[in-house]
C-alpha cells in the first residue's frame, strides 16, 4: 500500500477511524483488496495516514463489525 494520495480530513463531518475504514471499505468492494489479503500493520498504517495507532484499531474494529475484514490473533487483520 502505497502513501495515500489524499489526505484524510481532520475537520469532515466523519471520524478520522470512519474515513479510514470507508477508505479500506472502498478498495475491499472494488476489488483493490481480494479476499485472504493482509491489511497493512495498525504501525504502518497509522504512519502511513498520519494518525494514532488507536484510530487505526478502531477503523479495523468497523471493518470487522461490518464483515469485510477478520482479525488473527497475532497475524493481524485479513479481508
């Protein structure tokens, strides 16, 4: 995954975690993220965005609650 090409909105009508995992949503849904791929780690990901570690957890935690995404136990987080 690459840096994203637009940052996420601090002052949008949405949680930071909501955008993020629309984000992630997006790609699952058009096919970008194929079932059994490994999202990137909550470290990276957070560096990545430019957010806590803690909104990364709580945007995979929604991806989770909504089906699109599995939790490993120390693997990580799966489509």
């Amino acid at each position: 995954m690459h840096a994203p090409s637009d940052p996420l909105m601090r002052h949008a009508g949405a949680t930071l975690a909501e955008q993020l995992a629309a984000r992630f949503g997006e790609r699952i849904d058009q096919g970008l993220l194929r079932p059994g791929a490994r999202l990137p780690s909550v470290r990276d990901c957070a560096a990545r965005y430019r957010v806590s570690p803690a909104t990364v957890v709580a945007a995979y935690d929604r991806l989770q609650a909504q089906g699109l995404v599995q939790a490993q136990a120390q693997r990580g987080f799966f489509v």
